[in-house]
C-alpha cells in the first residue's frame, strides 16, 4: 500500500545525528532580521508542491511579485507523492538551495531545527503588518505555532494573542499559513435534483433524498446509488462515492474521520494512545463495511489514492466524492453540476475530520533570510488569497472567506462556506517526531482488517501495542 509520508526512520535517525544543528534559536529578532543591508543577486527559490496544493495560484503571486519589486522568483513544484521525500533531504542536508519550503503541519516537529523562527520578523515593523489577527485562529495553531521544548504541546486557538504572548509561552511562528484543508464531501447536485432519482429515492425509504447528516444516512445514500437506484436512471454513476483504502495517508484521514465522527479520538489527552475504545473498533468495522460491501461501495475504491479518487469523480462514476482538495467535473458531463457538504457525523458530540494546514517555511540554512521573508508576507498576505480565490485554492484568512461571498459562481461560494464550516468542526492531529511512523501503523491495521486477514479487534490491539512502543515524542 502507498504512503504519502513514507517511512522516516532514516530520516529521524539522521536528523537525530544533526541535533548539534541547534534545535531552536531563540525568539527574539534573530541576526538576520537586522541586516538590512542584505541585497541578494541569486533568485529567490520556492520549493512546493504541484496543483493540488495551490500551485497556480502560488505562480500568479509570484508573477505579481516579481513586476512589483524586479527581483528573481523561481517555483520548484514536486508531487503530492514526492514532496515530503524532497523537503526532508533539502532540510537533512542543511541546503541552501530553497529559501522558502512548503512544509505540511505534521512535518514541523522532526524538522523544527532546520526552521528559521519567524517572531524576529513578525515583530520588526520594518517588515510591515502581517494581519496575524485575520489568519483562522485554529490553521495557526494548527500549522504555524510550535514550541521546540515540547514539541507535542499545541496553544488552544482561542488563546492566541500578541506574538510577545506567544512566545513568552514557548511557542513561535515556524510557518505563516498558505492552504488549509480537511475531508469534506462533494455530490452531482443535478443527480441529487434529479425528478426521477428523487422519486426512486422516496419510493425506497419513504423520504426525500437529501445530503447526509449522519454516517448512517451517508452509508444509506451510498447503498441507494451503488445497488438500488436502476440503472436506466443513474446517469452514468457506478457507485455511491470514492474511498480511498489504497493509500496510507488517505485510508488514516478516512478512518479517522469515522473515529472523530462518533466521538472518539487517535490519542488521549495525555498523548496515549486510544485504539483500545468501542468507538475505534466500530469506526473500523464501520469503514471496513463500506469498503468491502459491494452493495455500498465498488471494489475499486480498495485501491484509490488521492488522485484516483479525484479522476473517477471526474469521470462521473460517483454521485459524491471525499477528498482534502476540491474534485471537479468533467466538461463533458454536460448535465453535471456541483456542490458541497460537510463530513457527516454521529451527533453533536463528534468531531469533524483532522485539519491538514500547509505553511511556508524559511530554510534555516537561506543566504537571503530578509529577502525570503519579504516574499512570504506577501505570498500569505490576504490581498494574495483573495486573489486566489478564482483558482478555487485553500485559503486560511477570515478577509479572504468574507470575500469568498462576492464570487461570481454561486458553486465557488458554496465550496468556501463548506469549507469554512469543516474547518470550524476540524480535529487537530497529534503532534508528534514520529508521525510518519504513526500513519503506517494505523493504515497497517486498517489495511489487515478490510483485507480479512485479522479481525477488528486484533488489528487494533496490534496497532495500540505498536504505537506505545513507538511514543509521542
């Protein structure tokens, strides 16, 4: 099975062997910020990731840039699937190459000491304001605030305040925020509206078909348009919606979600692991019945990934789809129209989905530290997610969700206001060196589970011994 992370321990071992690298330095104006007189004649370099991490919108910034100041911009653009491999080597071997690294939140902790602090800069009004009080308070502390003394601390959104209150607790800015996600869900609303689909619908469940609240309606939804809508009617739609069980990262965000759903969690609150719960072992019953039911769901999402996924959606073979980043149609589907809902849940007291916050970095090792942090302002800077709207990109700025109201595709604006709403409900994943480690073993037991080669209760029981051997740390 593919892993998005991949295995780090190489990595956490060599990194380990380079703690000599400092592992913080010191919140206040680091060296750098004081040398105003740095001019750098090599172009700045981006290392990030490819479209479905914002790319094109990222280029038009820099393009704007670049006209308004002369300097030399360069984007480097890896693969969802390549990224991490490529952050980690640059980091590991204190290259110098990228100025500014695009570094997913769960990275942070076991490259936090190859990260230059960014509270010297936040704090210097030579630099101007960075809005920090627009950015969404939760992608902050989810994505940008790390203290390096005790890396699996995270500072409650709602006690955000003043960078010298922030860092007089421990924490500093490692990141500014550029994308959020979570796993939210998209439907064919031309099929959902659909006079005869509706009629099926209410024939066979005495109600109107409606977006799911409850993993139960979801599961009822996926069943109907797998096996019981006739075919004559399903305009072209296989099955219910994607999953995606082939993937490492994306079979722990499914699976999790289930859990957060019915009120359960990864971890406890003193970072113990939690898999020995009835609400664990019902959400991996719970998943495993809707992958391997073929009356729920068709055997092909066992092996969809992200991007799998993303393409069978596009082709109009589900009616919904769950994924991080929007899924889109395919033009030729001329009928097809789109729209948005929320992972669905047990109650109220289930939590959304985990939160995925995707930041800027400055490399520790840049030659042009002043000249790199320059351009991140601006690259975060609500004036560039507004303008980033059109490319229907992840924002993480109250201003920008505000104007997200004025687009011109009622769609767009539904797609910010679903995303808005799941990034309220959103979890925050464990923080932790070996979170890598911890995907593998979790997908590991979901994997052994839904291919019968170990019941529930014995995939869980080894998941939890494996992950208290691992630690938090």
């Amino acid at each position: 099975m593919r892993t998005a992370f991949g295995t780090v321990l190489v990595w956490i071992i060599v990194c380990a062997l380079l703690a000599s690298c400092s592992l913080s330095r010191s919140s206040a104006a680091p060296d750098s910020v004081n040398e105003k007189a740095e001019q750098p004649e090599a172009p700045i370099k981006i290392l990030f990731g490819s479209a479905e991490l914002g790319s094109e919108a990222l280029v038009a910034s820099v393009n704007r840039y670049e006209q308004l100041t002369g300097k030399q911009i360069e984007v480097h653009t890896f693969s969802h699937d390549n990224i991490q491999a490529k952050v980690y080597n640059e980091l590991i071997q204190q290259s110098n190459t990228f100025d500014l690294i695009l570094m997913n939140a769960a990275w942070v902790p076991i490259m936090i000491s190859h990260l230059e602090p960014l509270s010297g800069y936040l704090t210097d009004e030579a630099y101007g304001d960075a809005q920090l009080e627009d950015l969404v308070a939760k992608i902050l502390a989810d994505g940008s605030l790390f203290n390096p003394r005790q890396l699996s601390s995270i500072m409650p959104p709602e006690e955000i305040g003043p960078v010298e209150n922030i860092t007089a607790r421990g924490f500093d800015f490692y990141t500014l925020p550029i994308a959020s996600n979570v796993l939210m869900g998209t439907y064919r609303e031309d099929v959902f509206k659909d006079r005869l689909v509706k009629q099926a619908f209410e024939q066979r469940y005495d109600k109107e078909i409606a977006l799911p609240a409850t993993l139960m309606e979801y599961e009822t939804l996926n069943r109907f348009f797998t096996s019981e809508l006739d075919t004559s009617l399903n305009k072209g739609i296989s099955y219910g919606s994607t999953f995606m069980a082939g993937d490492a990262e994306a079979s722990f965000i499914e699976y999790t979600a289930i859990l957060n759903a019915l009120g359960g969690s990864l971890y406890s609150d003193k970072q113990q692991p939690n898999l020995m719960t009835s609400e664990a072992l019902k959400a991996l019953e719970l998943y495993g019945k809707w992958l391997n039911d073929r009356s729920i769901s068709s055997p092909e999402v066992l092996d969809f990934g992200w991007e799998e996924a993303a393409i069978a959606f596009n082709s109009g073979q589900a009616a919904m789809g769950m994924n991080v980043f929007k899924m889109e149609l395919s033009p030729a589907i001329r009928t097809g129209r789109l729209d948005y809902f929320t992972f669905p849940s047990m109650d109220e007291q289930g939590k959304g989905p985990y939160l995925i916050t995707w930041g800027l970095a400055i490399n520790k090792y840049s030659s042009q530290k002043n000249a790199a942090y320059e351009l991140l302002n601006y690259l975060t800077s609500s004036e560039q997610q507004i303008s980033a709207l059109k490319y229907k990109n992840q924002i993480t700025r109250i201003s920008a969700f505000a104007a997200s109201d004025e687009l011109i595709i009622e769609q767009n604006r539904n797609y910010y206001d679903v995303l808005l709403t799941s990034i309220e409900r959103a979890a925050l994943r464990p923080r932790m060196i070996n979170y890598s480690q911890m995907v593998d073993i979790v997908s590991t037991a979901i994997q052994a589970y839904i291919s019968g080669n170990a019941s529930a209760e014995q995939a869980l029981s080894q998941a939890q011994t494996e992950l208290l051997e691992l630690g938090s740390s």
